[in-house]
C-alpha cells in the first residue's frame, strides 16, 4: 500500500527535479544581478570621483590655505602624483595600478586621470568594497520562494494522482483480508476430515496426496497473511525449545515428503533454547521445509540440522533437488524458482525480512542437478 513515507520521498524527488530545472533561469538571474551591481559600482565609482575632482577645483578657485579633502564610509581614495608617488589617501592606502578599472580580493576600484592643479595630483583612484549580500538574499529568498512552490505543486499533483491508486489498494487489502479469513475455515475443516479418512484408510494414496496439497495450501495461506499482517505482527518473543519445535513442523511436513517419496534425515541437538518470535520462527522452518520438497526429486532426501556452538545456532536445510543458478535473486519478492510449480515467490522474501529484523545471516549454496543447502546462523 502506498503510504505516507512513499508520498514524501515522491515528492522530494519532484522538488529535487523542479529546483535543478528552475536552477538555470535562477542561475542567469543572479549572473545578470550581479552584472547590474557591477555597472551600478561603477557608476558609483565614477561619480565619487568626479565630487573629489570637483573639490581640488573649487579648492583652487577659492584660493584657500586648507584643502578639506572628502572622506566617506563607503568609499576609499588615494591621489598620486605623476611619478605614482601617494600623495593623500583617505582612511586607507591604496595601490596604484594601470587598468582604468581592477578588482582586487575584496575591493573594486577605479583610476581616473586628473588635469593640472594645484595639488600636483596626477592620478586618483577611488574603491569600495565589493558587497553582493543583497544578490545572495534576493536569490535566497527566490530559491525558498521556487521551492515552497513547487513542493506545494508536487504535493497536489501527487496527491491527486495517487488518490486512486490509495482507494484501489484500501479495497484489495480488505477484500484478501476478508477472502483470508473466509478461506481459514474450510481449510482447517478439510484438513480435520482428511486426518480422519487417513486414520481410517491408512496408506491410501489419494488420501495422502489431498492432506499433501493442503498442507501446501496452509503454508500458501499463512504466508499471506504474515506478508498482509507484517507490519501488525507484534515483537513478542518467547523461549522456545527449538529442538523439539523443529521436530514438529518435521513431522507436520511429512506426509508431502512420503506422497513423493522423499524421506527426511534430521541432525537436531536437543533442548536448544532460544528467545524468538514463534510466529517467525513458523515462516523460517515452513517456508525452507516447503521450498525443499518442492523443488525435490522423487525418492531422494532432505537433511534438517539443527546444532549450537559457543555464540551461535546453525539451522540447516539440505536438499538434492534440481539446484539454483542464481541465488542472488532468490530473496526478491515474487521470485520463483520455475514456472510451473505452485507459489506466489514471497516466501523467501518474508523470511530474508525476519532474518534482516533479528540480525540472522543466511547463507545459500547450490549447484544445478545437485541441490541447495540453506544455512541459517542465528547469534546469540
């Protein structure tokens, strides 16, 4: 089902692909800004200088014996004679240089050619500090404004259009729901009837070959409610005596290895003790049971093994069945061995998600024709 946490990570990629699309206009607004910024220090460059040279005339004019030279907060200036020797700066010194126009580290800054006058001033140069914080905001606040936009955008389109898709999921959840619990009944009264007709016509093939198909039917059904109830299963754990466990769903499993003729050979240590989900515990065994039967060949064997060592317990099931050619694929959801045998291919999926849960580490060795252990370690 489609859930909250599906709709955000949609709408997160929607707002990564939107920003890197709006990333180009908002590229070359801000590379014009500051375009526009530098033509405007120039401007203001250009007219400082003008005031000062404007000052040196009416200086001269007015024949005085004090030259207030103008200083200001935002702007530095220096004159040079015509040797470039400074001769007065305000606030700071400043470097000559040839350009009519430099930018330096952290300053821009202007050279302007001075007539004869009575300071002996050849060359002034003005600079102010370059300062693009007000293009950082203005793009800053853009990009917030892109952003808040298209995630909205996202979140509407995205919303709208998995609508559909949440009612039709809503529904087929319920409607397997229902038809789960529907099935549970009369299933469980067939296999009650079966056990019955087999007491009475012991070693009847036909007989044995319908309680084999239900059991298969039972491990189909409860694996789909365990994929359906998942999420709902509740991490209770109990101690459970493995060992004796193990030999059960063994035994349970029996009547469709004999229906082909397959026989078991158990290896299981007594009295292992361990702190399990009894539930999972059902989906590990059963799924691994089923699979080796399945994919068995008539009159050959299976090896169940249970042992424990110092910090671990080893679960193994060995078949000779027709073998895997590809076990990297065997863990995804709805992958099936063959085309032909029953089975929706989530078994596998749901025990490599008990297992991912409670730290077990599987390992699967096969060769085609030969047959598959699975080796399940469970640390203690």
């Amino acid at each position: 089902m489609i859930n909250s946490k599906s709709e955000l990570k949609y709408i997160v990629i929607q707002v990564i692909i939107g920003l890197l699309i709006a990333f180009i206009p908002i590229y070359f607004y801000i590379d014009a800004t500051i375009k526009n910024q530098d033509i405007k220090d120039r401007l203001d460059l250009q007219n400082y200088s003008n005031q000062i040279v404007l000052q040196i005339e009416n200086f001269e004019k007015q024949n005085s014996n004090i030259f207030y030279y103008p200083r200001s907060n935002i702007f530095f200036s220096t004159i040079f004679d015509e040797n470039k020797k400074e001769l007065f700066s305000s606030n700071i010194s400043l470097d000559f240089f040839d350009e009519e126009f430099k930018s330096f580290s952290n300053k821009f800054c202007y050279k302007k050619y001075l007539s004869s006058n009575i300071l002996n001033a050849s060359y002034l140069i003005v600079c102010k500090n370059i300062d693009y914080s007000e293009v950082i905001y203005n793009a800053l606040i853009l990009l917030l404004m892109v952003t808040f936009f298209i995630f909205l955008l996202s979140f509407f389109v995205i919303k709208q259009s998995i609508e559909p898709y949440k009612k039709l999921n809503i529904y087929l959840d319920e409607f397997l729901k229902d038809a789960m619990h529907e099935l549970k009944t009369p299933i469980g009264v067939a296999r009650i009837n079966t056990d019955m007709l087999s007491m009475r016509l012991k070693n009847d093939k036909n007989i044995l070959r319908v309680k084999s198909a239900l059991k298969n039917m039972t491990i189909i059904y409860e694996d789909l409610e365990y994929y359906m109830q998942q999420n709902e299963v509740k991490e209770l754990k109990t101690n459970i005596n493995f060992s004796s466990f193990l030999e059960k769903r063994v035994e349970f499993f029996n009547d469709l290895a004999v229906a082909r003729d397959i026989k078991f050979y158990k290896n299981i240590e007594p009295n292992i003790e361990i702190l399990f989900n009894e539930i999972e515990a059902y989906r590990i065994i059963d799924n691994n049971l089923s699979n080796a039967i399945k994919y068995s060949k008539n009159n050959s064997n299976i090896y169940v093994s249970l042992q424990k060592y110092e910090n671990s317990i080893k679960l193994t099931f060995k078949d000779e069945g027709v073998g895997i050619s590809d076990t990297s694929t065997i863990f995804e959801r709805y992958f099936r061995g063959d085309n032909i045998t029953g089975g929706f291919g989530i078994g596998l999926s749901i025990v490599k998600n008990i297992c991912k849960k409670n730290n077990i580490s599987i390992e699967v060795v096969s060769k085609e024709n030969f047959g598959t252990t699975f080796i399940y370690t469970f640390n203690l």
